[in-house]
C-alpha cells in the first residue's frame, strides 16, 4: 500500500533540496556577467573560511549582488507556491492563488500610495527608502486581508463554505484596483515607469536587512501551514466531512488564511505580486507528488523556489545587460504551461 | 434596494463635480489681426514632413517644454498662445494658458486656440497625438532634437518659422561658442568613466542614440552603457559592478530623489561610490533645449574644477 | 469502553435550534448501544439539523447533547467527538481526487496525532471497511470513477474506520437499488450488533427500517413525536398523522410489520 511516511516525505524534501542547489549552481554562473563555476566555489570557500575577499568586481558581484538575489527569489517563490497551495485547499477551487483575497492589489495600492508620496512626505534618502517601500506595500496588504476579513469571514464559521470569502476577496480587489488606476493618473509620467516594474513582478531591487523579517515570517508560516497540512486534506474534502473527521475547521481556515495571507503580504511588499507561480506550482506538484498536503507542502515550497529562481536568473540573462523583470517570465511560461495541464488532465484538476 | 441606489447616486454626484472642478483655462483673444499675413512658405520639419506655414505667425502653441524655452529665448514669447502644464520656463511662460500635456494634448482646446503654428518635439511627445493634430487641420511643425547637432539645428528651425530668424542663428552660434569653449578647456584630458543614473528604480540607464550620451561626451565624460542600442534599458547592478566607472552621475529628480548609494547593497562596493565622485546635477541637463549648456557646464566645472577658474 | 446492550450511549435533551425560523424545536433521542434506531419524517421536518445537532456540528439554542461518559457534546472538541461518533453524511464532496482507500482512510483521522501518519493498524482497519461495503475491488480507482451509489457505500466504509460508539446515516438509501438498500442495512444492522454501536438511521423507506430498525423515532416539524419499538410506533394513526395518508400496517411472521400507502 502506498501510504504516506516520514521516510517518502523526507526523501521527496531531500531529492529537491539537491535540485535547488543546482538550480542555484546555475543560477551563479549565469548573468550579465558570466562567474565560472569553479570561482565562485572558490571565493566562497574563502568566505567561509573567514578570510578577507580580495575585493576584486566577481567577488562583490557574487556576494552582493548575485547571492542574495538568489535567495530572494527562492524564498519569493517558495511563500507563493506554498500559501497557493494552501489557498487552494482551503477554498476548494484549482484556480485560487495567493493572491485571490485581495493580498496583491492591496500591496499595490500600498506601492502606488508611497510612490505619490513619498517626496512630499520627506522620504529622501537613507535607511527610510530602503524599508518603507516594502513597509507600506505590507501595510496595504494587511489592510486588505482585514477588510476582506471584515466582509467575508462571517463564513468562517464552519460549514458554510468560502464563498463568501472568495466573493469579499474578488469585490473588494477589484474595488481597490479601480482606486489604484485613479491614483494611477494623477502620477507623473515617470514615477509611472517604477510602479510598472513593480506591479509586474521584479527582484532587481538590492536585498537588504528586511530580508531578515521576510525569511522569518515565511518560514514560520510555512511550519505554521505543515501543522495544519492534514486539516487541509480533509476541509478539501468538503467542511462537513472535515468538522465529522474531527477538524476543527473554522480555527483552521481562519489560521490558514491569516499565515498565507501574511507570507504572500510579505513576500509581495519585497519582489511585487509576481504571477503563476502561486497558481502553476502548486499544480505541477500535484500532479508528480499527489494532493496529500503533508507531503505536497513541503514539496511545492522547494519546487516553488526552484521554478522562481530559474525564472528569475532568466529574465535577468536573456537580454543581458538589459533586464526583464522575472512576472514576464513567469508569465510567459506560466499561462502555456496551464493550458498544457489542463489539456492533459482532461480537463479536470 | 435602497443602499446600492444611494452609492449610485453619490457616485455621479461626486463624477459631476469632479468634472465642474476641472475647468480649462480661458484661451486669450490676442488683438491685430488673426491668421498672420496671407504670406506662406513651406517649411521641411524635423522628421522630413513638407509643412505650409504663415511666414509671421501670430498664434504659436509649443508643445513640450523645450520648444518653450526656445520660442522665448529667440523673442517670439509674445506670440505664443499656449503652452503644456510642464512648460515651466522662464517664469513668463507661467501665465500663459495650458494646453495639455507633453502625452495628451487637449485636442477641443486647441481646435478652439486655432493657432496658426504648432510647434512639436520628438523628445516627450506621442507621435500618434501629433499626427492626429496634423490630421485636423492644424499646422503642425515637429522638432527631432535627438542629439546636441539636432538640438543646434532646432534652434534655427524655431527661430526661421517664428520669423525671429536672426535671434534664433545668433542663439545657435553662442551655444556653439560656449560648447567649444568648454571643449577647449578639457582639451588634453582623458575622458572620465561614468555610469549615467537615468533613473534609479528600476535602474534605468541612456543608450547609444540618447542625447545624454551626446552631452556627457561635451563634459569630458564617457558613458559605460553608450554601447547598448536601445534607448533607455534597463541596466544590470552586476553590468556596473564588472565595468567600474570612475563617477556617477544623475540628474536630480525632486520626486524620487537618489537614495544613499553607499548604505545600498552592491552599490556601497563601487569605488565611485566609495570615492563618493557622485554628481548630481540640475535637470536642466536633459532639456533638449538651450539651456542643456548650462548643465554641460556645471557637469564639466564639477569634475574638472582647476580648468575654469 | 465496554457497553452493555440497551445502554444510552448519546442522549438529546430539549434540543432547539433556529436557522432563520425555528427548525428544531424541543427534540429529544436516545440512542441505545448495539440497536439500530430509525427515524423517519416527512421533507423539511428538520432530520439533517437534528443529524447535525447529535454530531455537535451546530450548537443547539437551548438543551444539550450528552455523551455517556463524556459528557455534553458542547465541552468535547471535535477530535474526540470525532472519535466517538461518526456520521455518515448525504453526499460528500472530493476536492482533488483520490482513490477510493485514501478516502476510507481519512476515517481514521481523529485516531492520528497532528503530525502522525497512518500505520498498518489504520490500513487494516480501512480495508476491513471497505470489504464491509463491498468496495475492495475499487481500492485504488479514483474517487471521481465511482456511481452514486458506490460512493454512499464508500462515505459508510469511512464512517466504519472511525470506529466510533455512535453511527448516524443520513439518507443512505437515496442512491441504491433495492438489493443494496437491504444489503447495506443488514450490514449496519450486524455491525451494530457486533460492535454494540448505538445507530440512527435516517431513511424515506419505511419498510426497511421497519425490517432492520429496533427502535423507530417518528420526526415531525423538528420535533419527535414518538419513540420506541417498532411494534409501538409504527401504527396507522402515527403514520396517517405524519404523512396525511392511510396506511395498512400488517404484522409479518418475524414480528416485523409491512407498511403500505393505501392508494385509492
């Protein structure tokens, strides 16, 4: 009998986590600026070993620029993939994202409100530029979450469905893009051009301290989505079939809606919403490790991360030394890959 | 169904008065005469097209800041009926009725303006909105002021069809007088290495065919990114971190200021910034106008401060 | 926990309970250990809410659930509710598909810690199930594949891997034919027995339950009317009082009676 055990689940983690890292192998070599394998084993190896870099241009690229950026994306796509996931079994639908409840326009509102103004309000230069960006991203993000919550959650009260938390969650999204796109052209010309990049996705913008807060909370919040992964099996099968099973189900759609809200939010605020990855991946993990959460959240977090920053480290070497910003990728290669599953599963999910 | 209608209802109250708010601003009656003289020529304009125009034009519109600047500094400002809301300078043309905006020009205002020479330039406006300008009826003369020859080669245009033709050959010979004489100044010196910062993010750096490049190279200065054909790409950290240039410079921009390069990730290890040789100059040094030459001066002052003093 | 037969294992006190009207008003059962309990009344008497009700998935506005031994439903949490009964629901949904032992197997989900996994106990007690509802064959079909009526027997096979005190079946018999209606109630009602479940069964066919049932509860307008053997409560007055029809009521040679409308 194939059921599930610690030792697949460890296996299946492991195998990827291997895959990752060579993802990541490439991901170094590749660029603008080509670093050849065995430098950029080198140089870490010395920086490991705690001996000072000889500050020659690889280096710098290598540890301030192209490293990080690594980690950004991995740590991007993986919260996406696994609060899609999340999101996915939680409102029973194949084509809810992370981004369904209102997370992504409400950081963008938050976005498009910093850039009007921020000049006015005295954000010049220094640390303040560097964190109240994502800061206020987080904070239209959050805002967001509590007014869909306010609207909606009413029916978190266990068997009644997500609908209306999915309708609250597509209403006031749609609300809050039309205020975007009024804010949108009150806006100069070339503030324009920045919250374009934005809104399509893009990890080109240096990584500093916040990464800090960002990998705390994504990690936390995916341990927070492993203890609820066998709930979410059983609310997939329906709530009543849930509350029977013993699932405490509005405690777990409220947690579960709180945690992947609050890693996309924060996620969201450093890279902008970038699309498909929160849909596709969890799909394609479907469909190679099956649909038990226990062992496909972990899998769709590291593939998520895998699928990000093999995107990402294209959009920024396609066109060297120009860059796309990495939701063209995803978008480019997300929307045939769908058509592509969907034909393949007969149109079932 | 009484709430969705009173939303209904304070909705197109607040669409009305959003509309009575935006008045547009009354277009002057200028006395002596209307369409100047009867006497026209044909004029080829900046991107080839044959144009009919009145030798002494009475009611000039600009559209985009740069034709401003020129129509007054060749003297021709009391003609000119109407400008764009970014048409700042100098402080007369402030007064002067708006027309628009460098993408959208307010086509029912200036069918109603019916001036007699509208004048547009290829830096800032759409072409499509231009052509459509023409399309109407309008006279429609278009400047190319691509690069620091086009921009001589602007002035004398602006200046022949505004009929101050005189004013606008002697502006273009001063500007040529001053360019040459700053050359003189650097001659001898190796050109500087510079990363020009067009905008910072996303990171947007000047191409090949871009004025800037044209500029910098005035100042004594050669841009690392001048090697990439498309106008404004977007420009790799890493790219800069390989090329080392000696200076940065921008332009400052009062919306999005330059961060603190040297708290920034990357940016913190050039040596241009540790070295701190970051310029920023007044935007007077991106105006395909004129007044460019001051900004090619105070860029070429700040780097080579012992050869102007 | 042994039972003896006959002991109240799940009792409703003075149930009541409001949608937008009042669906369930004063309701009282008792469900005794190894004895099938039928309950029969006419649509919109409120059966589903009460079913809810017995299982604590909805709070009652008044009156209590009491479980022997445990207590009122309302200081259990749902895990060990879960564990003591176990409901057989009228439809159930599969999100993602899976295969038929998977879906028996969540049964045993309020046996597992949080981040436990099944073991072999968990699979033998699953396929036991499944062999019990006649589904072996399908073991590893997807869920998607199944008829209507196999997935009813499939939503029982679950139930039957709790391995719970009490059963309740919601309509189970909607979807079967006839030969599958009896064997699914002589199922129940020898698992009944064997295990010493307390069982409520609620069903439209009356015969059937009359046959297998030993105690019938008659549901009207959310309340229960009357309660006890067969022989006691399936009578022509009951019957022509809940349906508004005549019925012949006529005794079997087993003890069991035959109900049949009397269509003029």
């Amino acid at each position: 009998m194939n059921r599930l055990s610690r030792t697949r689940i460890i296996g299946t983690s492991l195998s990827l986590l291997a895959l990752w890292i060579l993802a990541a192998l490439v991901s170094i070599n590749v660029g603008s600026v080509r670093i050849p394998l065995l430098t950029s084993l080198r140089l870490v190896k010395s920086r490991l070993l705690g001996e000072a870099l000889d500050g020659s241009p690889l280096a710098v690229i290598l540890f301030s620029v192209r490293l990080p950026r690594i980690f950004l994306a991995s740590l991007v796509g993986a919260a996406l993939a696994a609060a899609g996931a999340a999101f996915q079994s939680l409102l029973r639908n194949p084509l809810a994202d992370p981004y369904v409840l209102g997370v992504s326009t409400g950081a963008s509102m938050g976005t498009i409100v910093y850039s009007i103004f921020a000049a006015s309000l005295g954000f010049t230069a220094g640390a303040s530029f560097l964190y109240a960006r994502p800061a206020a991203a987080f904070l239209g993000a959050a805002l967001t979450v509590a007014a869909v919550y306010a609207v909606g959650g009413g029916s978190m009260r266990a068997g009644e469905g997500s609908q209306r938390l999915l309708l609250a969650g597509i209403v006031l999204a749609s609300f809050i893009s039309s205020i975007n796109v009024f804010l949108l052209t009150s806006t100069n010309q070339a503030d324009l051009r920045g919250i374009f990049y934005w809104l399509i996705g893009d990890l080109s913008r240096p990584v500093d301290a916040s990464i800090l807060v960002v990998t705390i909370v994504v990690l936390a919040g995916f341990a927070v989505l492993y203890l609820f992964s066998h709930s979410l099996n059983l609310i997939a099968m329906g709530e009543t079939s849930a509350l029977i099973l013993g699932v405490e189900v509005a405690r777990v759609k409220a947690g579960v809606y709180l945690v992947a809200s609050l890693m996309t939010g924060a996620v969201v605020s450093v890279g902008g919403p970038i699309a498909y990855i929160g849909l596709i991946c969890p799909h394609l993990a479907r469909m190679l490790f099956g649909s038990d959460n226990r062992i496909l959240l972990p899998a769709v977090f590291v593939f998520g991360a895998i699928f990000t920053l093999l995107a990402d480290t294209l959009a920024r070497s396609l066109f060297s030394p120009t860059e796309l910003p990495v939701g063209v990728i995803t978008a480019l290669c997300g929307a045939p890959l769908f058509i592509y599953l969907l034909h393949r599963r007969g149109g079932k999910v | 169904m009484a709430r969705p209608a009173s939303y209904l209802l304070t909705f197109l109250h607040l669409l009305i008065c959003f509309s009575c708010a935006t008045k547009p601003s009354p277009v002057p009656e200028i006395s002596g005469g209307t369409n100047g003289g009867g006497d026209t020529r044909v004029y080829t304009d900046g991107i080839g097209r044959q144009v009919t125009l009145p030798k002494h034009p009475l009611r000039i519109v600009s559209l985009a800041p740069s034709v401003t600047e020129v129509i007054s500094l060749v003297g021709a400002d009391e003609r000119l009926i109407g400008v764009t809301t970014h048409c700042d300078w100098p402080e007369s043309v402030r007064t002067k009725p708006k027309l628009g905006d460098l993408i959208n020009p307010n086509y029912e205002l200036l069918l109603t303006a019916k001036p007699d020479l509208v004048i547009a330039s290829t830096a800032g406006n759409d072409r499509t909105a231009v052509l459509k300008l023409a399309d109407l009826g309008l006279p429609v003369f278009v400047t190319a002021p691509r690069s620091v020859d086009k921009i001589l080669e602007t002035v004398t245009q602006i200046g022949r069809i505004t009929d101050c033709a005189a004013q606008g050959d002697a502006l273009a010979s001063r500007m040529k007088a001053r360019l040459d004489d700053i050359e003189r100044r650097l001659a001898g010196l190796a050109p500087l290495r510079a990363f020009f910062i067009t905008w910072f993010d996303p990171l947007l750096a000047p191409g090949k065919e871009t004025f800037e490049n044209d500029v910098l190279r005035l100042a004594g200065v050669a841009s690392i990114s001048a090697d990439i054909d498309q106008f404004y790409p977007r420009y790799s950290l890493e790219q800069v971190l390989a090329r080392d240039p000696d200076v940065i410079i921008t332009v400052n921009h009062e919306s999005a200021p330059l961060p603190d390069l040297s708290r920034l990730a990357g940016w913190q290890k050039l040596r241009a910034v540790r070295e701190k040789r970051i310029y920023i100059l007044n935007e007077v040094f991106q105006h395909p106008s004129p007044r460019f030459v001051d900004g090619v001066e105070e860029l070429a002052r700040k780097l080579h401060p012992e050869r102007f003093q | 926990m042994t039972r003896c037969r006959g002991e109240i294992i799940l009792e409703a006190q003075g149930l009541e309970f409001s949608y937008a009207n009042p669906v369930i008003r004063d309701f009282s059962l008792t469900l005794p250990a190894g004895m099938v309990t039928g309950m029969i009344g006419p649509n919109g008497s409120g059966k589903t809410t009460a079913l809810r009700l017995l299982d604590g998935i909805l709070r009652p506005a008044a009156g209590t659930v009491i479980f022997t031994g445990a207590g009122p439903l309302l200081h259990l949490r749902r895990r060990e509710i879960a564990r003591r009964i176990a409901m057989v629901p009228q439809n159930g949904t599969v999100y993602f598909d899976q295969t038929v032992f998977h879906f028996a197997m969540q049964g045993r989900s309020p046996h597992l810690s949080l981040l436990g996994f099944e073991s072999e106990l968990d699979e033998e007690v699953t396929l036991r199930a499944l062999e019990m509802t006649q589904l072996t064959r399908y073991m590893d079909a997807p869920v998607s594949t199944l008829s209507g009526g196999e997935k009813q027997r499939l939503l029982l096979a679950r139930a039957l891997a709790q391995e719970s005190e009490v059963l309740l079946v919601d309509e189970l018999t909607a979807n079967l034919d006839i030969s599958f209606q009896i064997e699914l109630m002589r199922l129940i009602a020898r698992i009944t027995r064997e295990r010493n479940l307390a069982t409520l069964v609620v069903s439209h066919e009356i015969n059937l339950l009359a046959t297998f049932a030993d105690n019938v509860a008659l549901m009207e307008a959310g309340i229960i009317l009357a309660q006890g053997t067969v022989a006691e409560v399936v009578n022509r007055a009951n019957l022509k009082h809940l349906f508004g029809l005549d019925f012949t009521v006529r005794m079997l040679s087993d003890g069991k009676p035959e109900v049949l409308p009397v269509i003029n």
